[in-house]
C-alpha cells in the first residue's frame, strides 16, 4: 500500500493575519514543520518579532504587507510572494475581524467592515493563490471560518454570518478547482486561548458559560487549530475538499 505523505517539508506557506492571535502561533507552526513562510498583515512592522523568532529557529520566513480590504493590492502581493520564494503550495487564509452586536444596533459600517476582511478579502486572496496553484496542478487552501458557521451565537449576527458565507465560498472553490489538485477546505475553531481572548476567558462566570457548552471540558489552544490546518495542508489530505473541519471539543455535535 501507499503511505500518507504528511511532511511539508520546504513548501511554501502564505499566513494572512500573521501579526497575532492565532495567526501568529500558525506562522510558527508552519516552520516548525518546515514549511517556509510568507507572513502577511496589515501592518508588516509588526511581524518583525514573529519573523525573527521563526529565523532564530533555523527556519525561513519573510513578512509582507497586506491589507485584504484593498482587493487591488491582493494579486500583486501574492505575485510577488511567489517569485520571491519561487513557489507557492499553501494559503492559510486567516485574516478575519470579530466583535459583538446586538443585531438591533448592527450599523452598515459594522456589516461592511466585517464582511470586506472575512468574507470579500478571503475570496479574493484565495482567488489571487489559486490562479498559481491551478497553473502548476497543486495547492492547498486552509480558510479560517469559525464554529459560528454553522450554529447562531447571540450578539454576533454579523460575524456568523461571514463565516457562514467563508463555508460556502470554500464549498465552491473546492467543487472548482478539485479536478486541477487544488483542496480548499475551512477550519471552525471554538473559543480559543490567546492573547486577545485572555480578557474574557478570565471572567469566571463568562468562561463557566463557554464551558458549559464544550464536552471536552476546555478552550481550544492554538496547537489545536494549527494541528488541523497541517493536516489539510500536507500533500495525502488531496482527497479532502470542501470541507468544514469544527475544531470544537464537540460544541457543534450537539
């Protein structure tokens, strides 16, 4: 029989949002498993100390800037990205904003704001990395949804309704672009542990109610998420696509 070929070994990664969070700790990730990494954000000065500890390492990483909300600048940065690093194999496509609304007091700047990051940017950053894959027959594509994709949580209408549309996108590129070896498939994670979430999983009474509803018993971790995103990016996961893969401790399954 043939065996899984799991190693990422030198394959070239572009991480959007790399600057934080769980962006960051997939940056890292990606490295360790010896992929080379074009960190990409918003603001790139940031992703100096990310890029640092990734070469400290003995690992390869260069950080780029981009902003997702400026389709016109996408397919540029990610040609040049290419010709920089001579290939491309994977896009984790991570960049997203979240916040809370009551859906009574949803403004259009909080409904556009959202949607042209998580929603509008990942496609056409995905678009921008696909055209390469699907001219060399090979690609991965990781997008981050969220388990809000497929079950309501109060207060952010807006925000489950961008992950949302992040499975459905991912369900079409997939039906796309499979016959030419390009997966794409979404990753949903629960809360998880970072610093952005630190300050309300330290209110006992809000982290009892997240508790309550994951029977694993935990918050995720970013080696968590970063688990699943290198699975469905290394070479043997091509018979996997258009998937959603919820990273929930079994919130959903309920």
């Amino acid at each position: 029989m043939d065996y899984p070929e799991l190693s990422i070994e030198g394959h070239v990664v572009i991480v959007t949002g790399a600057s934080k969070g769980i962006g960051y700790g997939l940056a890292k990730a990606y490295a360790n498993a010896g992929a080379k990494v074009a960190a990409c954000a918003r603001d790139s000065a940031s992703l100096e100390t990310l890029v640092g500890e990734i070469r400290a390492e003995g690992h390869t990483a260069r950080a780029y800037e981009l902003d997702v909300t400026r389709v016109a600048s996408i397919e540029p940065l990610v040609q040049q990205i290419y010709r920089d690093f001579g290939r491309l194999d994977i896009l984790m496509n991570n960049a997203g904003v979240g916040d809370n609304h009551a859906a009574v007091a949803v403004t259009e700047a909080d409904w556009d704001q959202m949607f042209a990051v998580n929603a509008k940017g990942l496609f056409f950053v995905a678009q921008a990395a696909g055209k390469i894959m699907l001219e060399n027959g090979y690609g991965r594509i990781v997008n981050m949804s969220s388990q809000a994709s497929v079950v309501g949580i109060r207060e952010h209408a807006v925000y489950c309704a961008t992950k949302g549309a992040v499975n459905q996108l991912t369900r079409v590129l997939a039906l796309e672009w499979a016959p030419r070896g390009v997966t794409v498939n979404a990753i949903g994670p629960t809360f998880i542990s970072t610093p952005g979430t630190v300050a309300r999983l330290s209110d006992p009474s809000y982290l009892q109610g997240v508790l309550d509803r994951i029977p694993a018993g935990r918050v995720g971790t970013i080696a968590d998420v970063a688990a699943a995103a290198l699975f469905l990016s290394c070479p043997s996961a091509g018979m996997i696509t258009g998937q959603h893969l919820a990273i929930d401790g079994g919130w959903t399954a309920q």
